[in-house]
C-alpha cells in the first residue's frame, strides 16, 4: 500500500517516501502536554513535560534515534525568500 501511494504521487517534488523504520524514532513528537512521545517500542509513551523537567531531561526519555535523524538527512537549510505585502 505504501509503494502504491509513492508511485501514484512520485510526480510531486515534496515528497519524501520515508519508511517507517526510518521515521520512528528520527523525529520528535510532542504532546498536548509537552511531553515527547517516545515511539520506540511501537507505542507513544510519554516523557515528563518539558515545562517541569526541562527540555534536557525530557529529550533524554523520548527514545530519540541522533543517527538515523542525521543519516534520514534531518538537517535542512531551511531558508526562503521573504516576501512582503502590502
């Protein structure tokens, strides 16, 4: 189902088929409660809020993957024009 969806939409140049092996534990989810959701044993358990622990302390409970977020190429140099109306 998923490589049916990517072929029937390849003609768009936003799309970045990511599997889930890869996306699961390379981004950072929050919670209405500003907790981290950690994804790593196929559930979303949630860290202690970042307004009580701090981001450091949180993060550190979010299952977070560093490697595959920088080999998924998760750095972006997000940069655009500015346009300004009037």
């Amino acid at each position: 189902q998923f490589d049916a969806f990517i072929d029937s939409h390849s003609g768009q140049s936003m799309l970045i088929p990511e599997p889930n092996t890869v996306m699961q534990n390379s981004y950072l989810l929050l919670d209405e409660e500003l907790r981290f959701l950690d994804c790593s044993e196929n559930g979303k358990v949630p860290s202690q809020s970042i307004l009580e622990v701090g981001v450091e302390q949180a993060l550190s409970q979010a299952g977070f993957d560093d490697l595959m977020f920088h080999k998924r190429g998760g750095i972006y140099a997000w940069t655009r024009e500015r346009s300004i109306s009037n």
